[in-house]
C-alpha cells in the first residue's frame, strides 16, 4: 500500500465532510446516551426512529408541501411525545426488573416491529427527499459542501447544546444527571426513577427526529438502514465516554472523520472493520471515553 | 400456572422421554419429507443455540451480544475445510462428502469460534463488565462479518463459499444430529451446572466481588464460559452449513442468529436448563405461523410477540412452570 499526502484542500475537503456526516452519528448517540444513562439500556431501536421520523418529513414533505428543515418544529415536538408513551407504554415495568435483558429484548421487538410496520406502509425500496436545494452547495473556508449536510450538523450542534443546557441548568436536567449517576441515591433524594426515564426517553426520541430530518434530507433511506446507525451511534458513545452528552456528538465526528479518511486511504470495504476496530480499542484501553475526567461508574 | 413445582426428577424423566420420542419420529411412515420434520429440525438449531447463549449470559451473568460471529466462523470453517482448494484440493475432489457430517469437521468448527471467543474474551472480560462487554462483542460481531467480506477467494469475499449440495440425500441425518447436539448440551450443561466450577459460575453471576474474594479466578471462569458458548454456537453454524451449502456474510453473520436465540432464551427462561429449548419451540412456532396465515405481515408480529411476552412473561416460561426460580 502506497500512501500518498494528498493536497491539502482535498486533506481539508476530507476532514469537512467526515465531520459533517459524523454530526448525524453524533446526535443518535446523544440520545443513547441518555437512556443509557438512566436505564442501563442499550436502546437498539434508537436507528429504526431515526428512519421512522425520515418517512414522517418525507410524508410532510410530499403530502403537505411542508419544507423538511421547518417540519423540526413537528417532527421534534411529536418525539418528545412519542418517547414518553414509548417509555410509559412499553418499558415502565421492564425498567424495575433487575434483569435488564428484558428492556434490551424490548427494544428489539420496537426495531423490528417498526422496521417492517414501515415497509409494510411505505415498501421496501430506497426512499428519498429532494427539494429545490438538495444539490446546491455552499463554501466553507474555501471548500464546498454540500448545503443539506452543514444543516444537519447545525441541527446536530443545536440539539447537542440544546440537551447540555437543559441537564446543567434546569431542576429536572439536574435529576436526570444525578440518576444516571447513581439511581438508588439519587431515588433515596426523592428523584423519581420513572420520571427520569421518561424525560431521557422523551428527549431521546425527540433527538432521533432531529437526526430524523438530517437524515431524510442528506442521503437515500431505507426501513433497514436504521441499525447500522444504531451500531454507529454506539461506537460515537463509547468514543465520547458513556454519560457524557457533548463527548457523544464529538465521538460522532471522530468516528465520522476516521471513516472518511479510511474510505480515502484504504479502502471503503474497511470503513465499518476498522470503526469497530476502534471501537473496541477504546472500550478496552479507555473504557470511560476519550474525554472524560477521572471518573467511575458503577 | 402451576403453583404447586414440579420435582426435579420430574423434569428430568420429562426431557428423557421427550428425546427419545423425538428420535423415534423418522419411523413414522413419511415423516422425514414432511414439513414438521424441517421444522423441528430448526427448532433443535435454534434451541442449540440458545442453550449457547444461556450458559454465558443466563448462567454466567455476561452478556454477549455476539453469538452470531461464532455461529457463523463455525459455518465458514465448516464450508472452507470443505471445499478446501486453498489446504487440501484434492481429497475434496476425490470425495467430495467426506465432510458430510464430519464430526472432526464440525468440532473444529466449535474450536475455532471458541479460540476466537477466548482471544477477545480476555481483554474484553479482564478490563469490562456488563454493559461494555455486551457493546464489545457487537461490535467484534460486526468486525468478523467485514473481515470475511474482505477475505478475499479464502472466503468467497461478499458471496461465500458454496458447498458441494450435491451431497444432500434427506433431512434425517442433520434431524438426528441436531437432535443428538440439543440432547448431549443439555446433559453436558447440568452436569457443568453441578460440578464445582457450575457453582463457581453462578457465584461470579450474583456476586463477582465475593467470589472472588472466596478464591474464584473470575476471569478464568468467565472467559471460559464465554468460549463454552462460542464452541456451541460453532457447531450450530456447522450443522447449519451442512443445511444450508451456500456459506454467506449476509445469511451466517446475520445478527437474528444472536437476537432469535438471545429472545428464545429470555422467553424460556434465562438461567434454567430446560427454558431455552422451550422458548426455541413455543418462539420458533409463533414465528412460522406468523409466517404461514399472514406472510406479509409476519416479521411485524414477531415484534410484537417479543414485546408482548417481555411485557407479560417477564421472568420466562419455565419459571412460571415451576412456580420458583431454579438455578440449574
């Protein structure tokens, strides 16, 4: 293997684009991240929302001429909602179980069933969005991108700045800190445990929207294309150290950088080996992410 | 729900009898080519499988998120030793079925996902617990699945490898085997679960610290254990290859072959013996009926037959059987 130093410009039109794509990793794995941090959950089916929230701008999109980037103001109000009754409906009781096989099962079960509800409805081909704007670019310190994704990753930063602002400095942000921290002390200080589950879930799926809409508007999207988003969001987590919200979106824009430069070097066949090769790396030799302070959890 | 639980012995005579029935069943006159004889046929692979899952998550506590790369390395050995050009073209070529339920052949298939299994089991296990170790093994799931796509003609690449399915005769031999490999796990597992090192087990599962401050080489036993399920799975990917001949990424490392087992498992009954037979068997049936009266819909109802049961039979089939939760 030869290994050329490309230019500079194509070096930087590289980095641009690994990052930018990575945002979108990033801000699934801000919303595991959460419900990991609360229920000790690996919530597998985090991809299959993503994808579902897609074919809802889609449907906006085509069936009310609703604009996908406007159609946040849906799509993310209706997440929080959804989340809620996710959590309430499906996973309130499974929560207080001490194995929590039974959550990850239940998890399972909501990706396959959403999988499949949604190629029942919506056929199994590649779906996409194109608006008027799908193919237009824009410069960034002197290298074009392309529009759609630079909106994703401002949606990816606002709705990771969004999440910190609300866990630092609101009561409830607070609680939902504390739980992910210790949830027997922090339920002995009066935090209700299903509170804080939901609120994560509410959050969680109302992120996956978000990403939802990046998604939808950047690349072609089939009702399966959701779990390797899912795995990518897991591998953001770990790099990003579990727990820790903005670590999460820069795990994302690491593992989106390592794959572009992969894809450039070596070869695209590798991408997914060695992205897992690191995420494995990690989880053995610095299981608590690569940003974190000193810091144990249980 | 029976309140009153059911002897031991009971369940033992139970499981005797119901082997031995099962055996018998090729002597029925046309049961070999009927329908219910490919269907219990998967459900002896997938009841395999799930015991494989059992003993490392259910019985050790750790939960591996990555059968399904076992299950597949031991098919691709399988179907690579088989096919062989790359080791051996020629004995392949003079007798292409010496492989044919080869039992060498399908231990080595277990040994090789039980080295791989311990080769990532002691960095994983030594430096994880929990969660990062059931994250760990997914993603190495994910790695064997690229690495055999990129392998170049050693592995047939995206496509596979083809076994000779000119081979194939009848479903009675891989019937009796899988029959023979869910009985012998079974046996093998309760006498494993009774020995000292079954209790050792089941100590570092309820309370590593204590364990091992009684003397108990915890990452001894959980690697171990790690790789007893891999060698399961291993076989199971074998004996699925001998069903199957085209050895694929797509259709062996397909991740149901961790989550269908995983469900039955937790269906059954997570950390009883009998559970994950009958998991495979109730779980395995409500999928194929599933898929018989609504085709189109079935992978919707198998979701919802996940959640429902999770919702409802929490604790698995065979706990609410027998009225108490049993260990082994």
């Amino acid at each position: 293997m030869t290994l050329n130093i490309p230019p500079p410009d194509i070096l930087l039109q590289l980095s641009l684009n690994g990052a930018l794509g990575g945002a979108m990793y990033g801000v699934a794995a801000v919303g595991l991240s959460l419900v990991f941090g609360t229920m000790r959950l690996i919530f597998l089916a985090q991809g299959a929302m993503i994808i579902l929230a897609a074919y809802f701008v889609r449907a906006l999109f085509y069936g009310l001429g609703i604009d996908p980037f406007l159609s946040l103001l849906i799509v993310v109000p209706v997440g929080l909602g959804v989340g809620w009754l996710v959590y309430q409906g499906l996973f309130r009781r499974a929560a207080a179980e001490a194995d929590r096989n039974i959550s990850l099962l239940i998890a399972v079960g909501l990706m396959f069933l959403i999988q499949n509800l949604m190629t029942v409805v919506w056929g199994g081909n590649t779906a996409a969005v194109v608006t008027s704007y799908t193919a237009s670019g824009i410069e960034i310190l002197g290298v074009r991108t392309s529009f759609t994704r630079s909106m994703g990753f401002l949606i990816a930063l606002a709705g990771t700045g969004l999440v910190v602002l609300f866990l630092r400095s609101t009561l409830v942000g607070k609680a939902v800190r504390a739980a992910s921290e210790d949830m027997e002390a922090a339920t002995l200080m009066g935090i209700s445990p299903h509170r804080v589950n939901a609120i994560a879930f509410a959050i969680g799926i109302a992120l996956a929207g978000a990403a939802g809409v990046a998604v939808a508007t950047t690349f072609p999207f089939n009702p399966f294309a959701g779990f390797i988003f899912s795995l990518k969001a897991l591998v953001a987590l770990a790099l990003g150290g579990i727990g820790n919200v903005a670590g999460a979106l820069a795990g994302g824009i690491i593992l989106g950088l390592i794959e572009a430069y992969v894809q450039y070097f070596i070869s695209g066949g590798w991408t997914n080996a060695i992205a897992y090769g690191v995420f494995l790396a990690v989880l053995m030799f610095k299981p608590e992410g690569l940003f974190s302070r000193p810091y144990k959890k249980a | 729900m029976l309140k009153q639980a059911l002897p031991q012995r009971a369940w033992t005579a139970i499981a005797i009898v119901a082997v031995i029935a099962l055996a018998l069943v090729p002597l029925l006159p046309g049961a070999v080519d009927s329908y219910a004889f490919s269907f219990l046929f998967f459900v002896f692979l997938y009841a395999i499988m799930a015991q494989g899952w059992n003993l490392v998550a259910g019985f050790g506590g750790q939960i591996s998120l990555g059968n399904h790369a076992f299950f597949g390395l031991g098919a691709y050995t399988t179907a690579i030793l088989w096919t062989g050009n790359y080791l051996w073209g020629s004995l392949y070529d003079s007798h292409p079925d010496i492989y044919y339920f080869d039992p060498v052949t399908m231990t080595l298939g277990g040994l090789v996902a039980a080295v791989a299994a311990i080769i990532i089991g002691l960095p994983l296990l030594s430096k994880l617990r929990g969660d990062y170790f059931a994250l760990g093994t997914l993603g190495f799931g994910e790695i064997v699945k690229v690495m055999f796509i990129n392998g170049g003609d050693f592995t047939g690449g995206a496509f596979g490898v083809v076994a000779p399915a000119g081979t194939f005769d009848t479903l009675l031999p891989h019937y009796l085997v899988g029959l023979g490999l869910m009985a012998g796990v079974g046996v093998a597992i309760r006498l494993l679960m009774r020995s000292r090192y079954g209790l050792a087990l089941i100590a570092v599962r309820d309370d590593e610290m204590a364990a091992s401050a009684n003397g108990i080489d915890v990452l001894k036993v959980k690697v171990s254990a790690f790789a007893g399920s891999a060698f399961i799975a291993g076989v199971a990917g074998s004996l699925y290859t001998y069903y199957i001949f085209h050895v694929g990424p797509d259709s062996v490392f397909d991740l149901d072959w961790m989550l269908l087992p995983l469900m039955m498992t937790v269906v059954g009954g997570t950390g009883t013996l009998l559970g994950p037979i009958l998991g495979a068997l109730v779980m395995y049936a409500v999928f194929d009926l599933a898929k018989i009266v609504v085709p189109d819909y079935h992978p919707v109802i198998s979701g919802l037959t996940i959640i429902l049961a999770m919702l409802f039979l929490p604790k698995g089939l065979m706990r609410s059987f027998a009225g108490r939760a049993r260990a082994a």
